[in-house]
C-alpha cells in the first residue's frame, strides 16, 4: 500500500486534531480517494462522545487537461496519492497525542504562528509541508517532511515519524455509525468559543446539562443540582430550511422545546470544536442523543464536516 499527499493547510488540520484531542487518545483515520475520515468510536470514556467526519479530498485541475477552467482549490490536501488492495482505502489508528506535537512543530515551522496565529500553510510561499505512509523497522509510520524558512531567511528541513497502527478489515467491520431516529429539529448553534464559556460555568453547578430547543430560534441551556437551577437562554437563532422527506404527521408548534439531557463533560469535549470555527449545527433527537455538525469552511462548500454524537443520560 502506498499514501502519499501534500498538506496544503497545516493550521486547519491542527485545529481539527486539537478538537479531536480533547475526546481520545487515539483516532482512526480511513484514507480513501476521495475522502479521509477521523473517526473516534466513543469506547474510550464514560461520555460515549463519538465523532465521524470527513474531509474531501479535491484535486486540481490540470491545465493541459482541461482548459479555461478555474483550479478548485483543497480544503487540507494537494497531490493526494493512495494505493492498496482494499478499494484503494487504508485504515489506520494513530496516537493524537503525538499527532499534535508533530503538527504544532510543522504548525509553527510553516510561519503560521502556532495557536494564536491568523495565517496558515496554504498562505506562505515558502514552506512545504508533505506527509507520505513509510516503514520502520517492519512498522508502519506516517512520515511528515517541512520545508521552508526561518524567520530570518534561512532554509528549514525538519523530519518527524509518527508510529501508525494498520488496522484489520475486521476491526473494519466493527466500525459503525450509531443508529439514530430522526431528528426532531436542526438549530444553528451560537459561537462555540461563547457557548464553550457558558457551559464552562455551568460545569462548577451540575454534572448534567439539558439542552432544548423550538422552531422559533430558542434554545436553552439548563442545569440542576440540591440546591439550585438554572437556565441560560438564546433566541432567534436560525433554524436551517427543512427538506420535504415525504412525511404526513402534522408539525409540531413552533414553541413546542424538543429536549435531551446530556453528560456536560461530553459537551464541553465536544465544545472543543471551537478551534475549527466553522459554522456549528445541532440536531435534538430528543431523549436519545444531541447531533452537532461542525462544518469545515462555508456549508454549501462542502469541504468537510466533524459529525459529533453525544448520547442522552437517563436522569430522574
């Protein structure tokens, strides 16, 4: 098996495994043709917090090939090349932990200014970061090279290996999305660096948090405990346009809160998505599950989505 691929986004992909670092130690990771998956299966902590997501992985357009064409342009990934006898699909685990110390170092060695900066590796001219699937000692491990320049104009190369686990096609199979009803209503949610303070403070109340919601933009945000109660609420938040799926049940009214309560240490995990900054849409399974969807880039865009389910908690 072959993979190789040149990543156009350093800071982006730091962002997205700092928000994936905050569930697990480990991530799956499915390299395909057209997509890569992050996938935390939600077995590693008492939250059951699970994350499914994708990128798609576009190409340019050759201008040889096609002409007067614009280049589409790629959300995390250039010059994507994979090979192997699985439908060209690779499937591998790898430790967060050391993931992220390797992309704050390629992070910072792009010029993009590690956590607080405002550019990113796709921006700088001057740096060149790719990522290629080697062996080491008969171990599989990702291989990142950088390529660039120092802050006073003199050439950088630095190398770093991280060990990667290829997993079996049965370990495959036990990988599953969870099965969910269909969502009682979708709600545009507020800034999650905001949200993430709120609920932040509410953590010190209750170790629980009910989330509700109506068709009318309200959500609301309640904890209890002994000896108090609270409730923060958001109005006129948008609520996405509804597909017709065929249905005849009459809507429910429009003040009618649809409710789940929740672990709010797996919201706050969740919470920390805030880091992509991208457009953040929930859906209320009410009394089954809270699905958040953070979106990578514009949502008509398509560039990407990191797909959150947190399980309901049966409370008294």
């Amino acid at each position: 098996m072959r993979f190789r691929t040149r990543i156009t986004n350093v800071g982006l992909l730091h962002k997205i495994i700092r928000s994936l670092a905050a569930l697990a130690k480990v991530c799956v990771v499915r390299l395909s043709p057209e997509k890569v998956h992050f996938i935390i299966p939600g077995n590693e902590g008492r939250d059951g917090v699970q994350v499914w997501s994708q990128v798609k992985v576009v190409r340019r357009i050759t201008p040889s090939l096609v002409e007067h064409v614009l280049t589409p342009q790629p959300t995390l990934f250039d010059h994507f090349r994979i090979e192997s006898n699985a439908n060209n699909e690779i499937w591998l685990e790898i430790n967060l932990d050391a993931l992220l110390r390797v992309l704050k170092s390629a992070d910072s060695s792009s010029g993009s200014g590690g956590d607080g900066g405002r550019h990113n590796a796709a921006s700088l001219t001057e740096s060149d970061v790719m990522l290629k699937l080697n062996k080491r000692d008969n171990r599989a491990i990702w291989a990142f090279d950088i390529k660039g320049q120092s802050a006073g104009g003199h050439a950088m190369h630095i190398t770093h290996e991280v060990a990667v686990h290829i997993i079996t096609s049965r370990r495959q199979s036990e990988l599953t999305e969870p099965l969910c009803p269909p969502p009682d209503l979708h709600l545009v949610l507020p800034n999650l660096a905001e949200l993430k303070t709120i609920v932040s403070r509410l953590g010190h109340m209750s170790e629980d948090v009910t989330i509700s919601a109506n068709h009318q933009g309200t959500m609301e945000l309640r904890v209890k405990s002994n000896n108090l109660s609270m409730t923060t609420t958001w109005n006129n938040l948008s609520i996405p346009t509804a597909t017709d799926d065929g249905a005849e049940t009459d809507p429910p009214s429009p003040e009618h809160m649809f409710s789940t309560t929740v672990s709010i240490r797996g919201f706050q995990k969740f919470l920390a998505s805030h880091y992509v900054g991208g457009i953040a849409i929930a859906c209320i399974c009410e009394g089954h599950c809270v699905i958040a969807y953070v979106y990578i880039g514009e949502v008509n865009e398509g560039g990407g989505v990191l797909t959150f389910f947190i399980p309901a908690k049966t409370v008294d």
